[in-house]
C-alpha cells in the first residue's frame, strides 16, 4: 500500500480500488513506520468503501490493527445522502471513554496515605471476571433513558457533574426496547464495574502544564493529584453491538450494500434498522455514562475513607467525561455548506473547538477537554479542542498498542511489570498478577508522541501531562 | 492442540481444523474459554444445554459462541467441555457445555467482550473443516 505523505505527520492512501474518498493517517514517521508492520492501513482502506462517506477514511496518531474499523479510524457519513451507520465503526465497548476526577491533594499528600488510598480503591472497585457491581441492578432500566443522570438521582455523583460530561451523560434518541432482554441480564450484575483488559483507574499527578488558562478553566493545577478512569458499557454494550451486527446481515443484503469485511456491516442512518440500531447504542451510551458516574462516586468515597475526610473535603470535582467510541448524528461543514452527518470514532475522541454551543460555560472558551491515557507507567494527556481540525473535530484516544498481549507476556511476567513499576513509584493493585504484562507499558507507543502528533496535526493542543502514581487493574 | 492462537495486535484470534462441523465448534469454542483460563480436571462440572439456527455456517460458529460468551457472563461459568450436534440439513446445532465457577479459575488472559466477523472463515479445506474467528479482548 502506498502512501503519499503530504505534510511531517499526514499521509495519504489515495482513493483507489472502491475506495470512496481517500485514506489520510496522521503520523510522524516513526509513528507511520509502527502502522506499515500491521494490518491498520488496510482497515482504513476498506473503511473508505462504505456508502457515503465523506472527505476521507481518517486515523489518528494512536492509530493500530482493529476488527473491521482500525482502533483511532474516524469516518463520517452524509445522512441525507444514504449515507450509512456502522456497528463496526462503534465497536462492542459502545461509549467506552475516560473520566478524569481533580482533588484538593498533592503527591505529597498521596506518599502520606499511599497505602490506605491503594487498599480503600482495592477493596471498592469491581473489576475482573465475576467480581459483582457497585450499583443495583434495578437502575438499569431507567439508566438506560436518563444515563448518568438517573446514577444522580441514585444518590452517585455530585450536582454539576453533569455539565462536564460530554453530552451531559445522555446520549440522546435512546431507544431501550431495542436493547435485548440477553444485553439487560448482562448488565444488571455489572453497572459499577471496571472490566478488565486495558480498562484501569490510575492516580495521576498533573506533572507538567502547557496551557495554564485551559488548565485552570478545567480544574487542574500543576502537582494536583488526580484520578483517571477508563471503561465502558461492559457485557450490555457487548450483547448489544453482537445483537445488532447479527440483525445487519440480512438487512445489507436488502439495501445492496456490500462491505470489504464483514465487520463494516452497515445500513443507511435514514432506514429502519439505522434508526433501531442508534437507538441502541444510544441506550448502551447511557449505561456507559452512568458506569463511569457510579464509579466516580465510589472513587471519592475510597479517598474520603483514606484520608478520613468528608467526599466533599476531598474536592474530587469532575474535570470531563468522554467517550471514545460513539457514532453521532453532528453538523459539520463540507465544501462551504453544512449537513448532518453520522461521525463514527471507534478509539477515537470527540474534540470541539472553543466556542462551541455544546460545551458547558466555564470551559467554551478553552475548548473540549480531551482526555488521551497512556498503560501504568507512561504519563497520560489532558489535550484540548481548537478550531480547524481536519477530520471532523476527532483526537486520539490514548497511547494505541504497539504489541500483542502474546509478544507483551513472552516479554515479561506480570510480577517483573509490577515489580518494575513498584520500583518506578507507581503503586498496583492488578485484578490479576499474571494478566499484568499483557498491558505493560512497552506495549504501547510513544504517549507523548501520540500527544505531539495531535498538536502538530491541528487534532488538539497541549494542556497537561499526567504522571501515574497508583494503579488500579482491571 | 487442534486449534492455534493468531496474532493480533489489541485483540486476539484463533484458528481450528476438524474432521465434521461439530467438531470444529467445540475445538473453536474450547480454544476461546482456554485464552481467558482451564478448568481443573477434578472440578464439578455445571451442564447446561443450547440450541442454535443460523443462516450460514460462519453465522452458526459466531452465533454459538456468542451465546456462550452470554452464558459464561451471566451463569459465571468458565467452560471446558464441550459435546455438539450439527443438526442435519440445515445449519443448526444443539450443544452441551460443561463449566465450572468463573471466579474459581486462574485466569490465562482477561475475559472476551465478543466475537466478531473480522476475517472470519469456516469452511471445508483437503477434506477437513477449517475455522478462523477473532476476538474482541
């Protein structure tokens, strides 16, 4: 595959083949060298065939092999031009994001209470395999229409969370009778869960600020500790992306859509089955938002019980929520006029400029906070929106892995990871020790890279780096 | 080992080869359960019993181990032996699976969110069946 690099970090896979529109991977070279070793580009190629897809099949930097789209692919869709909706393009983990909480503390404070900080969220945080949920179950269903709102109601969270999520935590057009009875069961164990795989909640200090205005707009502040903490829909989003994908077949075949992998099913936004499956995603978004919410609640009330506090002493304000994978029905602007598009960022974060309607008074000015993780060990990045961004107002959505979870364990054990990280400060809590290595560090990219990349591409701007003291493993 | 891992780079895969369909759904589905962890060999055993209808035959294995993956998260089982019936003239299959408390296994790798149809392959190839299926980890 032969790519035409238009700038030191865009390249280009002209549109051929099928294609619709052309490829474009923002990378820097040694970022590009890591793509060309898998499968990714190909994946952005096909995703270039689906039915109405506008400008380009676009990448961001953290950019690595996917199942049908790439993890960090961005496209959207024309509605009003059949364009299509794809569960693919969204993935099993619908809504998985990142929250980022600030507190009143500092590292000195942490290295004060470090172990009972580490024991309280070690005891508190449910992740894994079986290992239950903070919430009832009997909030699902109304979790589902009002997502992080009805967790509010329940008594998680504080008054003005709401405002620092992206969407206020609602995803809009939730149609719960489109979730299956098989997605419910599922998620009724697990509302209040970690996961696992690369699924965490890290204690950060804000290690370095590159925009001190943004920085306070959000709530940081240099040497602040803060928690960060990364998951999804868990098993109700999984049964509903494999409920819908079965549904997608068929229903392909009757709009004369075909699709280079079978991953990229998809139909017309503006059909029965586009509007049923966004329905759905919509109500497992909600389960998403609220997931995170609850979650948040239990992480001040594991520091308020650590530093023997009240939660609202700990000043455990929410900086942002957002998700990473979603389709969205935006308006953008195409060759001078604005249309309603469906914007799929399967790994990939929303990234508004400053100014934009949707985002809450205190931040407008500054842009949407995005939220760029790292694995333990590596820094993680509070980046934010500007104006201009070439692939529809998308960032990365974290470090994107580099090596498979064979390579990364043949590499080292999960007791050399922690003991490494122990050594390096960083204390760990694993669901698992011998799952550890499967998410060290090294299998990763260059985080800061990533975060580079995405300045120099117009993608976002530098706000804040993020050190990792304390980690708590899915 | 009648199936093998694939590589992948977030994710993983396998892939199988069986003498009769059946077979090929039981060695994908061991091969699945045995990248999240083993049962003991002297563990009891939880059975319980599924039936599938499917369009294709790659519908069928998908259909088949999504619905255990259903299973496994809902009963909180790990399972580890598997007895499958194809059902003649039609791509449906009844299977009983074995397994034992999820939470009791050593775990060899973290749970499986879903099966997907990236690259997805069941077929006969020199006689006997072939499958390969990814995972989203």
């Amino acid at each position: 595959m032969v790519f035409r690099r238009v700038s030191d970090v865009v390249w280009e896979l002209p549109a051929i083949d099928g294609m619709r529109v052309p490829g474009i991977i923002f990378a820097s070279q040694a970022l590009m060298t890591l793509v060309r070793e898998e499968r990714a580009a190909e994946q952005v190629r096909n995703v270039a065939h689906l039915p109405g897809i506008t400008k380009a099949s676009f990448a961001m930097p953290d950019i690595h092999w996917g199942y049908g789209f790439p993890i960090g692919g961005v496209a959207a869709t024309d509605v009003a031009a059949g364009g299509v909706v794809s569960p693919g393009g969204v993935g099993f983990d619908i809504c998985c994001g990142v929250r980022l909480l600030a507190s009143s503390f500092t590292e000195a404070d942490f290295e004060r209470f470090r172990d009972r900080v580490m024991s309280s969220l070690d005891r508190r945080i449910p992740r894994g395999m079986g290992r239950g949920a903070i919430a009832s179950g009997s909030l699902v269903p109304e979790v589902l229409v009002r997502g992080a709102a009805a967790a509010l109601d329940a008594g998680y969270g504080w008054q003005g969370d709401l405002e620092r999520c992206e969407e206020q935590g609602l995803s809009s057009g939730a149609d719960p009778s489109a979730v299956s009875d098989h997605a419910i069961a599922r998620g009724k164990g697990q509302l209040g869960s970690l996961g696992s795989g690369n699924h965490f909640l890290e204690i950060q200090v804000v290690d370095q600020l590159f925009d001190p205005v943004a920085a306070s707009a959000f709530g940081l502040d240099a040497g602040m500790l803060v928690v960060m903490l990364h998951c999804g829909s868990r098993g109700l989003g999984h049964q509903t992306c494999t409920d819908q994908l079965r549904l997608m077949g068929p229903a392909m075949a009757r709009h004369g859509i075909s699709v280079p992998d079978r991953q990229l099913a998809c139909v017309p936004v503006e059909s029965t089955e586009g509007r049923e499956y966004l329905g759905a995603m919509a109500a497992s978004a909600n389960f998403a938002w609220a997931n995170r919410h609850v979650l948040a609640h239990e992480v001040r009330e594991g520091f308020a019980e650590a530093f023997d506090v009240s939660p609202e002493a700990t000043g455990m304000r929410l900086v942002y929520d957002v998700a990473h994978n979603l389709a969205k029905l935006e308006p953008h602007q195409v060759d001078g006029r604005v249309i309603e598009l469906c914007v799929h960022r399967k790994g990939a974060t929303r990234a508004f400029a400053p100014g934009h309607p949707d985002l809450a008074q205190d931040i407008r000015g500054s842009g949407q906070p995005v939220l760029v993780p790292g694995s333990m060990g590596t820094a993680s990045w509070v980046l934010r929106g500007v104006a201009g961004n070439p692939a529809f107002s998308s960032a990365a959505h974290g470090a994107g892995r580099v090596m498979s979870r064979k390579q990364a364990k043949q590499r080292e054990s999960g007791r050399m990871v922690r003991d490494h990280l122990e050594t390096a400060g960083i204390s760990v809590r694993p669901g698992s020790v011998a799952l550890l290595s499967e998410e060290a560090p090294y299998a990763y990219k260059d985080v800061d890279e990533v975060a580079e990349v995405c300045a120099r591409a117009g993608l976002a701007a530098k706000v804040a780096r993020l050190r990792p003291v304390g980690v708590i493993k899915g | 080992m009648p199936y093998r891992v694939l590589p992948h780079t977030a994710d993983t895969g396998i892939e199988g080869t069986a003498e009769t369909l059946d077979s090929l759904i039981a060695v994908m589905s061991q091969g699945m359960f045995e990248l999240v962890g083993r049962c003991k060999a002297s563990s009891q055993r939880r059975w319980l019993t599924l039936t599938i209808d499917a369009e294709t035959v790659e519908d069928l294995l998908v259909d088949t181990m999504s619905e255990l993956l259903y299973l496994s998260e809902t009963e909180d089982l790990l399972f580890c032996d598997f007895r499958v019936r194809v059902h003649p003239g039609g791509p449906a299959a009844t299977m009983e699976v074995g397994g034992v408390p999820a939470s009791a296994v050593e775990p060899a790798g973290p749970p499986i969110k879903a099966v997907t149809y990236h690259d997805l392959v069941v077929e006969r190839r020199e006689g006997k069946w072939y499958g390969r299926v990814y995972f989203d980890v």
